[in-house]
C-alpha cells in the first residue's frame, strides 16, 4: 500500500501525458513554450479569476506573491505556526518578519480572532510595520476568508491564500485560488494536482498585480528581459511541467470527487476511533491530506506501519519552534493549539484510487489500536 499512489493515475492516462510531451519535444519550446498560457487560462478559468501565472514552485509563487507588494524589512506578515515551511521562509527570504496566530483546533486553519489581537499588539509595540496576512487552506479546505478579510480590511493589511493545497476545493461556492487579491499553488507531485517535478501557479485578479507577477517571473523585466524595471527572480514554470499538468486537468474534476468519496468512507470507518478532520459546511475540501488526532498517535503509527501501512505527520514541529526560526525567540506554549495538534496529528494514505478494500484494512488496523 502506499501513502500517495501516483502510478494508478498514470496507467490511466499516460497516452495523453505521452502525446503532450510528444508535442513539446516536437516544437521545441521549453521555456515558455505555448503550454504556458494553454494552461494560465484553463486554471485560471476553473478558479474563476482573470489572471493566472505559471512560475517554478509553489514556494516562489509566495516569494512572488510578497515581492509583488513590494515587501521590505521591517514589514510584518500575519501567518499560522501550523502549515509547511515555505509559507513563512519567504517572509523571512525578504528580510521581513512572519507573526504567528495560533489555529482553530478543529479546523487547524489560522483563527481570525487571535488574528485580530496579533494585528493590535503588533502595531501598539510600533517598531515594525503590518502589512499583510497570509492564510493557508491547510490539507486542502479554504481558512475562514470573511473573517480573516475582515481583520485584514480593519488595519489595511493585503491577504495572500496559501492554497498550495487546496487546489480543486471551495468556500461558499467559490473555488480556492480566488479567496483572496493573490492566491498561490503548488503542483509538487503528491499536491491535488501534481506534475512530474515542481511547478507551481499564482492566480490574481487585480491587473496591476499581474503585470508585477508577471515581470518579476523574468528577473523583473520591463519592455523585454534585458530591460529590468525591478528585483525579480528566474520564476518561470516549465512547459514540459504545463504540458503534463494539461494531460492532468482532464481527469482532474473526477478526482476531486473520488478524493471525496475516499473521505467519507474514512468518516464511516473511523468514526469513534479517532478525531476526524472537521470540514465546515460552506467548505469543499481538496483532500490534499486526511489527517485525523489522536492522544496516543504514536503508538497507531507504528501499530500501523507493523502492518505495511504507510503515515505521515504533517506537521511534527510547529513553524515558532523549528531552528529556521530560533531568531523569533519563541519558546514551547507559545501557540498551545498548534503544540498539542502536532503531538497528536497524523495523516493516512489519501489519493483518488485509494480502493475501498485497502480502506476497510487501515479502519480495522486502526481499530485493533484501541
Ligand atoms: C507544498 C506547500 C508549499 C510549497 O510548495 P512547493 O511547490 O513545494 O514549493 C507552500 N505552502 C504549503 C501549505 C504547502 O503545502
């Protein structure tokens, strides 16, 4: 069994990721070849906004999306403790400091209450400057926007959405990737939608903030790239990397849907055994991840693993105490919330053709835990 099954959605459509490559080899362009743009509009018309750009990662995606608000030292960025790095490395890249605001424990998304005191407390010491917040859709459903656009419009603070994982889900109707002025993802390949290597896209629909995204892709060019009006950095997605990605899209809808059903199967099996994720009622979750707690996580993982049934924890260090950070001076009980979910989280085998029968023998693994 495996924790992420990439090879299942291969056999289905290696003809179509074949013939795709086939056409790039055959034109020769690999960088910014027409794929690009083919799939800029696809993406950016599933996620409904007017402006999509294709760039290396999903952590430069960040790194631009910040660039693009022109962020300098002394700026302050308002994210959560509890997601992947890369959220708040490039705060730290720029030279500008993150905040951290602890999660809702039953959502694990950044809370927009603590949110508004961080925000308070921050501008009352004075000394560094607000700017902006960025809210991640953490194992792919969307943080609460109305609340944390709220906070942000209160103080004139900008939001980016970390949706590196939230990619295909949705809050009130609206996809991930349109929640917020500048919304980033990723298509590391174990993300809802994964290339063969790294990728990643950022969706905007403010013009201006296009054309920025735009220039700093390309070292910040002006009229061409040997004309350069800004700092930017070699951003660019691949297009053998679009051109997989567009082989992708065409299953990508129903994938959403089976990553749906594999859910709720976990719901029906693990109910009473475990916590099970909380997904609000106005929220699709991608399912880029199904993480449930328990107190005694350790020992299931490893009951698990005794029986060829690969986890995961994500995260077992929150961001305030990794090393990376030790500049912040924060100790352990800072963010208690984010502390006791990272004791207690793990994560179970999560893909579109995860098959019922390898369901039923992780729930009954779980079980013989309790
Ligand atoms: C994966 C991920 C990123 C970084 O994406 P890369 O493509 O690996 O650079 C950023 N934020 C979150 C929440 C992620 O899960």
């Amino acid at each position: 069994m495996q924790f992420i099954d990439l090879n299942a959605q291969q056999k289905r459509i290696r003809k179509e990721i074949e013939k795709r490559i086939g056409k790039v080899l055959d034109h020769g362009r690999y960088i910014m070849g027409p794929e690009i743009a083919e799939l800029e509009n696809q993406l950016a018309e599933y996620v409904g906004v007017p402006f999509a750009v294709g760039v290396g990662s999903g952590t430069d995606a960040l790194c631009m999306a910040l660039l693009a608000h022109d962020i300098r030292p002394n700026d302050v960025i308002f994210t959560t403790p509890f997601t992947f790095i890369a959220t708040a490395e490039v705060v730290r890249l720029l030279g500008a400091t993150p905040v951290f605001v602890d999660i809702q424990s039953d959502t694990f998304n950044l809370d927009p209450t603590l949110l508004d005191a961080a925000v308070r407390e921050t501008r009352s010491r004075g000394n560094l400057n607000p700017r902006g917040i960025i809210a991640v859709d953490l194992f792919g459903q969307a943080a609460d926007y109305d609340d944390i656009h709220r906070v942000a419009r209160a103080h004139g603070l900008f939001v980016v959405e970390d949706a590196a994982q939230s990619f295909g889900g949705s809050y009130k109707g609206r996809m991930a990737g349109s929640l917020a002025s500048v919304a980033c993802t990723s298509f590391f390949p174990a993300k809802p939608l994964g290339g063969y290597g790294d990728g990643g896209m950022v969706f905007t629909e403010d013009p201006a903030l296009h054309e920025s995204l735009v220039s700093i892709r390309v070292h910040g060019a002006g009229t061409d790239k040997y004309h350069n009006i800004r700092i930017g950095i070699n951003g660019r997605l691949d297009t053998l990397q679009a051109a997989i990605l567009l082989a992708k899209m065409s299953v990508f809808k129903e994938e959403i849907e089976m990553r749906q059903m594999v859910a709720e199967r976990y719901a029906d099996g693990l109910k009473g055994l475990v916590t099970l994720p909380r997904i609000k009622a106005h929220n699709v979750s991608a399912w880029a991840q199904y993480s449930v707690l328990h107190p005694d996580r350790d020992r299931i993982v490893a009951a698990l693993r005794d029986e060829g049934i690969p986890t995961a924890i994500y995260y077992p260090i929150p961001l305030h105490l990794q090393e990376a950070f030790a500049c912040l001076g924060h100790r352990s009980g800072d963010f208690p919330i984010s502390e006791r979910i990272a004791s207690e989280i793990f994560s179970l085998p999560m893909h579109p053709y995860l098959s019922a029968g390898d369901q039923d023998r992780i729930v009954d693994a779980v079980r013989r835990c309790g």
